[in-house]
C-alpha cells in the first residue's frame, strides 16, 4: 500500500520508506553492459571530436584586455572541452562527497 502519494511506498518488512527509481536498466551489448549514460557522452564526445577537426583556421583569441594570441580554433576547442570535463568531473567528485 503506498503512502504520500508520490511514487514512495511503506516497505512491509522494516517499516522503511523504499526509493522508487525511473533509470532504465543497463543493456547487454556484445557481452559488454552498456548505460544509457554511457551511450549518451559517446555520442556527445564524437560529435565534439568531429566539431573539433571540422573547424581548424586560425583565430584570435583576446585574453580579458591584457593580451591577444592567435591560435589554431581547434586547439582552443579541445582545450575548452577538456576544461569542460574536468570541472564536470570536480562538481561530480565534490556533489559526491556532501552525500
């Protein structure tokens, strides 16, 4: 019998309130357990990588009124990308351990 309403029932057995969850399970691909996360920052990485390489003139690139450099585009997107993935990871990392 569920109680409060919001997809959250009293488990008989210890009295506790159980989680309901919504992610859909992993899927087995080649042997292999794939996560609909992982497919999802696949699908995003490649389509970063292709962006990356389509796009190599130069450009300048003006560093907050101090000083310009001149850089090839596609350094500079990977650099942001990679800046990108690191903060991800941080704000995973530190959002992880308030838990």
């Amino acid at each position: 019998m569920a109680l409060g309403g919001r997809g959250r029932g009293l488990c008989a057995q210890n009295g506790f309130m159980a989680k309901k969850t919504n992610a859909p399970a992993p899927r087995k691909v080649g042997g292999v357990t794939v996560s609909t996360r992982t497919v999802v920052f696949a699908v995003v990485a490649i389509l970063a990588v292709w962006f990356i390489l389509m796009n190599t003139s130069s450009v300048k690139i003006h560093l907050w009124g101090l000083s310009t450099a001149s850089s090839p585009l596609w350094f500079v997107l990977l650099v942001m990308l990679a800046a990108g993935i690191v903060l991800g990871w941080a704000l995973f990392r530190y959002r992880d351990s308030k838990k």
